[in-house]
C-alpha cells in the first residue's frame, strides 16, 4: 500500500472528525466511530475486516477502562455526598492560614480532583473561595485560579481520573508509573500555573464573589475527619504504586512468586477500587447515617456521566485498532523516526492540536492516544517511557482551552468573568500548566 495514501488516510480521518463534530454536530463517540470507518475505507482495508477492526478495538480497551471509570465514579459520589471534598478544603485553610490560603486551594484542587470529577469538585468548592474573597476582599482570582490548576492538573495527569487512565490502556502503559510520574510532573506545573500566575493575574483583574452570595458557617463537626478522608484516598492509589513498584523490583528484593502474585492481585485497579468502594460504602456512608438505598441511588447516578467517558474512550480504541491494521502507525513511526522527531513532542502536538480545534480533552487524548499507539508498536518503549507519554498526551489535551470547551464557560458562570477576563486568566493557566507539565516530560525522559 502507498506511504502517500496512508497518510492521507489518517489525516481525512481526522478531518471528519474534527467536522463531525464542530460543524454537524453529531456526538463525539459516533464522530470517532465514523471517523475511524472513513480511515479503514480510504486506506484500502476489506469492509468487513473494518468492522472486526472495530469489534476488536472496542472490546479490547473497554474491558479495562469501563471497569475502572466506573469503580472511580462510585468512589468519588460516596465522598462528595459525604462531605469529604469539604473536609480537605477546611482542613487545609486552617493549616496553611489566610495569608496561605492559595496553595491551600491548590492542595485542595489536587487531592480532590483524584476521585471527584473536575466539574462536580469544582461547583461543590467554589463557595469557599467565595467566602475567602469576602473576607479578605482580595480579587476572587487569587483562590480561583490555584483551586482549578489544582483541579485540572490532577485530572489530567493521575488516575485513578478518566483521561489518564483511558490513554494509558490504549498505550498500554503501567498505571503505577503514570501515578508516580503524573505526580512528578504535575506538582511543578500546578506551582507555576496556581499560585504563582494566580497572584500575577489576581493582581491586574479585580473580581468579586457575585453577588447575593450569602456565606455560610459549616460546622467541622458534622463532616467526616480528615484522616479518613486522606486514607480513603489514598489507600488505593498506594496498593497500585506498591504492586508497579514490587514488580519492577522483584529480583533485586528477591519476593517470592506467591507474595508477587498476591500483590499483584490486591495492587490491580479492580481490586484496590473495590476494596476503596467497599471501606467509603461503610465508613462514610453506613456509619454516618446514610440508609442502604440512598446509597444505591448515589451510586446509580454516578455512573451516568461516567458512562459518556467509558464510550469515548471505545470509540478511541476503535481508532487505534483502525491505523494499527492499516499498518499507518507503522509508516507514521517509520516517518519519525527517520525525522528525528521526539515521540513526546509528537504526541504532545497531536493532543494540542486536537484540543484547539475541537475543544474537548478527552477527546483530545483519545484521538492522541490512538495515533501515538501505533507508533510506540513499531518504535518500541519501555513501561516508564510509555507513562511519560500519557503525561506528554494530557500535557497537549490542556492547553489553551477556549470557548469550544465547557470548561471555559463553567469558569466564565461561576466567577463572573467576562469573556476576554476568562481568556486572560483560566485559558493562560491552562496552557501554562500543559506547557510546564510537558517540560517536567522531557527532562524526566533524559533519564528513563
């Protein structure tokens, strides 16, 4: 098959999607299905092999993904309703002071932003940097933007949150090392684009809590400790780390084969998300309160968002499957190669680009990943190398959100910004923060 027609191939695919979506309108999971179709056809494959392209891409990166998102939106709805987001934002406040209260926000965006979805966190903590502008009548951007670079950082670069964990099983990266290295790169990057342009914008654009904001005392004592909350957290993302880690390192701690399988059991993401789920069902909902059923409609509604991101994230893997059995990865890693290009830095532009023009990062990484994918099969990687290039994905799906993502009007609505205030403040944060993860990328691929 001609290189020339490969290539054309893939960049018609997405084209159409790219159109599908902004100017048709047409959802972005039949877009990607459609799109992934149109590629297969172009490129010369058989009809019915696409449509076996198709099942298999599908069923392939659903039987992980699916599994997960869903465990992780159960787990963040039990510790929303609870109060646990709150318990972390107080917590914090009272530790760091007034003065502080920024990289509090920042501390607080990061840590909640790891099992509650970036919106939902957003809208239940944005009454607390309300109360913060009132009382200190500094400009509401000074606690705005550190809280979502907070937000945004987390859940772009550390599972369990859905983007990292969708790109990850298209690339077939280790989700401990995406953990250990999302964490790397995102805590300088919240630094830069938090707290520090945080002061710089609050500085030059004066904003105020809206008005008719009423504020209201929450009494600590009605919320679950903090301590719970932190180990709630963070105990399944420690039995993921400690399961990445031990199998890495298993013949120089010299484990036996029966201890690696039982960590490699209770470390799985399925394991430590059920076991996370079970331990938030009893210690923040049964034991303070909440009957059986109230906690089964929790847990329903939770995954009807959930579901969106699950389905996305197929029609990803259906992409994937599509320029891996066309053989494009191939000749794109062939190409790369031959250029000298970094892998990172092409996935990092292929993410941005997607994200510019369409607006949204999860489809942003997903179509990045599916590309990149089928680069790393003929380039070869190794398992840290490939989590670098989840974070150099989400690095690219951050940038420059603009007014085709809903994000930029969640933040426009809720601080009462005008729409050239939004571009200065929320739309450079989140290109510094893309950028400065992406730096964090390459330095750490110096040495992994």
């Amino acid at each position: 098959m001609m290189e020339s027609q490969l290539i054309f191939a893939v960049f018609a695919g997405i084209t159409l999607l790219l159109f599908l979506i902004l100017r048709i309108k047409i959802q972005a999971f039949l877009a990607l299905l459609i799109s992934s179709m149109a590629v297969g056809l172009i490129a010369g494959m058989p009809p019915l092999d696409i449509v076996e392209s198709m099942k298999t891409g599908m069923g392939g990166t659903l039987g992980f993904v699916a599994t997960v998102v869903g465990l992780g939106a159960i787990f963040g709805a039990i510790l929303e309703h609870s109060g646990g987001t709150k318990t972390i934002a107080i917590y914090l406040l009272k530790k760091f002071g007034e003065e502080k209260a920024p990289w509090a926000m920042t501390l607080t965006g990061f840590i909640v932003a790891i099992p509650v979805f970036f919106d939902v966190a957003f809208i239940i903590l944005v009454p607390i940097i309300y109360s913060l502008q009132k009382r200190t009548g500094k400009s509401l951007l000074l606690y705005a933007i550190p809280l979502l670079a907070g937000l945004a950082a987390t859940h772009a670069f550390i599972p369990p949150t859905p983007g990292p964990i969708a790109v990850a099983d298209i690339i077939g990266a280790d989700l401990g090392w995406v953990i250990l290295f999302g964490a790397i790169c995102g805590i300088p990057a919240v630094i830069v684009a938090g707290p520090l342009f945080g002061k710089y914008i609050s500085d030059k654009i004066k904003i105020e809590a809206p008005q008719g904001y009423e504020e209201h005392d929450i009494d600590p004592n009605q919320l679950p400790s903090i301590g719970l909350i932190l180990a709630i957290i963070g105990f399944p993302i420690f039995l993921i780390v400690l399961n990445t880690l031990s199998q890495s390192m298993a013949s120089g701690l010299a484990l036996s084969d029966e201890l690696l399988s039982v960590l490699g059991f209770i470390g799985h993401p399925f394991t430590a998300l059920i076991i996370a789920n079970l331990i938030a069902w009893y210690l923040l909902g049964i034991r303070r309160g909440y009957s059986k059923n109230e906690l089964y409609e929790i847990s329903t509604k939770s995954l009807g968002p959930a579901g969106i991101i699950i389905l996305l994230t197929g029609a990803g893997g259906v992409f994937k499957q599509i320029l891996v059995d066309t053989e494009a990865g191939k000749m794109m890693a062939e190409a790369l190669s031959a250029s000298l290009a970094s892998p990172f830095l092409f996935a990092f532009v292929i993410a941005g680009i997607v994200r510019i023009i369409q607006g949204s990062a999860t489809v942003a990484m997903i179509t990045a990943a599916g590309m990149t994918a089928s680069l790393i099969e003929s380039i070869g990687m190794e398992d840290m190398q490939k989590a670098l290039l989840v974070i150099a994905i989400a690095s690219g799906a951050t940038i420059v959100s603009h007014v085709n993502d809903s994000g930029f009007w969640l933040v426009n609505r809720y601080l009462g910004l005008t729409e050239k205030q939004t571009f200065q403040s929320w739309t450079i944060m989140t290109t510094i923060l893309g950028i400065s993860g992406f730096v964090m990328v390459l330095i750490l691929s110096i040495f992994v």
